[in-house]
C-alpha cells in the first residue's frame, strides 16, 4: 500500500513526479499539471473551484488503491532516475516519433471532417486552423529539440562549462514558452470541441477525429511535463 502524502502547497507537477498517476486524475478534472503546474495544489484548486479537502482524499485514496505504481520503482518515479541522455533518448522515441507520425495524419481527418461538416458545424473551420497552427509548431519544435538544444544539453552534462549557461538558459525559456503556446491551443481546441465531445449523429471519421484530438493532448502533457518538470530543471535555470 502506497504511503504518499500530498498535501496543499505541494506543486502540482511535483506530485505528478512523485506519483505519474496523479496525470490521469489532473487531466480528467482540467488541472494543468506541464505547462502550468509549478504552482500550488491549492492555488490550482481555486482556480477551478475545486474543493482541496475533496481532491486530496481522492488523490491519496487512488495512491493507495494504486497497484503496481507502474512509472515508479521503489517509489521514486522511473523518468527521475534517468540520465539526461536516457530520458532524451525516451522523449524522442516515444513522444517526438508519435508526432511525427500521427500530426499528418490527424491533419488529414481534421480537413476532411471540416470540408463535409463544416457548413453546419461552424466550429470545426476554427478546429482546423488551431490544429494546423500546432501542427506546424510542434513539428517545428522537435527538430530544434533535436538538432539543436538536446546536443547543448548533452554537451553541458560532460563539461559543465558556465560559459554556455546564458546560452542554454534562454534555448529553454524559449522552449517552455512554445510548451505553453501549444498548451493554450489545446485547451481551446477542448473548449470548442465540448472536450472532444462529437455530436450525437457523428459519422466514424466525425468520432476519431476527436478522438484521435485527445489522444494528442493527453501524450502533449506527458511530453512537456516530462521536460518541463523533469529534464530542463537540471540545467541552468534563470
């Protein structure tokens, strides 16, 4: 049985660390937990007028009910163990390859779901344009993790030369405010889509559409919590 104790003034990415299944519950109940959880439980909480008390039984009742603690070893999170270069190598595998992959094809749905659709369902025009703007951003994104910023980090590791923090420092700021541009087009696409909620009459490609919307967002705040919370603190911070 699990022994966490979480309690108000923990940070909501924190607690993410300390206990990944925590993700689940603060995406069900729109907490942010990447892009905006270095803050208060509490403050979180009020935000969406969430009663603490409520939310903190409910987190440590699902820490003890949770079997396995599948992301933890020993109860220290697995991506906490990692060397930079272990969990670099993860994030590209795992979250970098995906979109890659599915960003066109996403595309490919939200186009043709617009083009049949769109001229009842007005918003499905704004869908498409948010969604090709973070589709162009994140696979923007990638590359200049990939060719340019994760190198400097690696670099960093093996030299710990001060020279290059200034550098560093502002390559991730500016990461984290992409982090934060493709996290508001999320939550707006989850706004106008009723949280990916299809009409009741919707075709096939109508639901996957959405579906597939969703997946997208969930495995967006894996990716930028496991950088944001995990990876980029252990380099030079402003």
């Amino acid at each position: 049985m699990s022994t966490l104790i979480f309690d108000k003034e923990d940070k909501v990415s924190e607690i993410v660390i300390k206990f990944p299944k925590a993700s689940d519950y603060f995406r069900d109940h729109k907490i942010d937990f990447c892009c905006g959880g270095n803050r208060p439980l509490q403050e979180a909480l009020e935000e969406r007028g969430l009663e603490l008390k409520r939310v903190l039984d409910e987190l440590h009742h699902l820490a003890a009910n949770h079997a396995g603690l599948e992301d933890n070893q020993g109860g220290k999170n697995v991506y906490v163990q990692m060397d930079s270069s272990t969990l670099i190598q993860y994030i590209v595998s795992k979250h970098h390859d995906y979109l890659r992959e599915e960003l066109p094809e996403i595309q490919k749905n939200v186009t043709r779901v617009n083009r049949v659709h769109g001229h009842h369902d007005l918003h499905l025009v704004e869908v498409e344009a948010l969604y090709t703007v973070l589709k162009n951003e994140l696979l923007e994104h990638t590359t200049k993790e990939e060719v340019e910023i994760f190198p400097q980090m690696l670099i960093w590791d093996e030299t710990q030369n001060t020279s290059s923090d200034n550098k560093l420092r502002e390559a991730i700021s500016g990461l984290e405010s992409e982090h934060d541009e493709a996290g508001n087009i999320l939550k707006k696409l989850r706004e106008i889509t009723n949280d990916f909620t299809p009409p009741v009459n919707a075709c096939t490609t109508y639901r996957l559409t959405y579906e597939r919307l969703a997946e997208l967002e969930r495995m967006t705040y894996e990716h930028v919590h496991l950088e944001n919370n995990i990876l980029f603190p252990r380099y030079p911070q402003a």
